[in-house]
C-alpha cells in the first residue's frame, strides 16, 4: 500500500489519540477480560469469552489500520495555504444557483470528515466537483438525488 492519506494537523492528532487510547488502555483491558474469561471454564459454551476474543480482533485490526494510515499521512497545514482556487483544506462557501440556497464545506480527509460540522471527505462527489475550482466558477455536481448546479461564492483557509 504506497497511497498517501491527506488529513489535517488536527485530524493526524485525532489519530494519534484514538491509536494511543487503544494501544495503552483498550488492549490490556480486553486482555484482562479474555483471561477472567477463561477462568471460567470451557471455552465452547464460554459468551464472555468470545466475546472478549470478538472485540480483540476489532482492536488489533482498528490498531493495524491506524498504524498504516498515520505512517502513510501526508499531513497538510491549511493555515499556510492561500488563494481563490479549492484545495485539500479550503472552506468552500457556494450558493445553489436554482434555489439561492448557501451552503459552506471544509474538504479534509476521509477520517475527519463530520457533516454535522460541515467538513467533507476530500474523495466525496461534491468534494472532486470543486478541487480546481475558482471563485466565481459554475458547476454541476452530482448528487444521490440528480445534480445541482452551484456557484462558488467564496474560498478561505483555515483550521
């Protein structure tokens, strides 16, 4: 796996958080629980065991997969990037040309994107419509229900 992950300062530490919180409190506590478990007796009709051992797997993979994506970010410091053209990190502000609607977006990464606070992944339909965009532009972006046409009202940056 060569690909890189973009992601925001803020959502590297985000994963270097979680990965500590499985690595140095969700491990040994899952490991605690398998071997009270196993205390217990068989092991075949044992739920607490397997359920134990279920949420193991979940961790070491959850572990794996951080490891891998932090090794491989390609962590982008937004406050240093200016301009009217949409980046990885740009706050695009856009009015839907049909209803007058406006709407605003950060793109982050895939791990950090939260719709409840406006940010959308960098791999999103909408987000791919606007990488290269300009203020001013026009576009067309698909979305599930058909497409919307919109115009980009404005692009900042910052965290």
């Amino acid at each position: 796996m060569s690909e890189s992950y973009p992601m925001t300062p803020l959502g590297y530490e985000s994963l270097k958080t979680e990965l500590k919180q499985l690595t140095s409190k969700d491990r040994p506590a899952v490991i605690n629980a398998i071997s009270t478990a196993r205390e217990h007796g068989d092991l075949k009709e044992n739920a607490e065991y397997h359920a134990a051992k279920e949420q193991q797997g979940f961790i070491e993979g959850r572990i794996q997969e951080l490891n891998e994506k932090l090794a491989l970010a390609n962590v982008i410091d937004i406050t240093k990037l200016s301009g009217e053209k949409v980046l990885f990190g740009a706050t695009v502000s856009f009015v839907d040309v049909d209803t007058d609607e406006e709407s605003n977006y950060q793109i982050v990464g895939a791990d950090e994107s939260d719709l409840q606070k406006n940010k959308i992944s960098v791999s999103s339909p909408i987000a791919r419509a606007l990488i290269g965009k300009s203020v001013g532009d026009t576009l067309s972006i698909p979305i599930p229900k058909g497409k919307i046409e919109i115009e980009i009202l404005e692009v900042e940056f910052h965290s």
